[in-house]
C-alpha cells in the first residue's frame, strides 16, 4: 500500500485519529485488521474475537471517554 491509496490513506488516517495520531500505520493496520476479524467473526456466532478486539479499543480511550462508555454500557445492560 502507498500513500497515494485512495481507500487506504482515509482508512490509515481514521485509524490514527480514533488510536491517537502518534500510531504507527503497522498499529493502525493492526487494529484495523482486528476490527474486520471481529466482525467476520460474528457471522460464524463467535462473539470472542469481538470482546477482544473492543477490549483493545476501549485501553486507548481518554480516561472521560472510558467513564462516559462505561456507564452508557452499564445502563443498557440494566
């Protein structure tokens, strides 16, 4: 892949935002690949591969963002 991609620079540049911008683009194709492993995943009814990968997410969350997901989580599950 080269920086002139046109569907990998966007995808390279989301990952990098929502990872904080100092990521590497192999740790944004890490993630990346993750993502698209859990959600492949969940068509074989394997909901693991999904925890894990959200569970990569959510440790490069702000620690407000964290609060904010924890408790939307908690009060759906309730």
């Amino acid at each position: 892949m080269t920086n002139q991609d046109p569907t990998a620079s966007p995808t390279f540049e989301t990952a990098a935002m929502m990872l904080g911008t100092d990521k590497l683009r192999g740790y944004c194709l890490e993630m990346i690949c993750a993502d698209f492993l859990a959600g492949a995943n969940l068509e074989n009814e394997d909901p693991t591969v999904l925890l894990r990968s959200m569970s990569r997410f959510f440790k490069f969350l702000p620690g407000d963002q964290r609060q904010a997901f924890l408790h939307e989580v908690t009060e759906k599950a309730s």
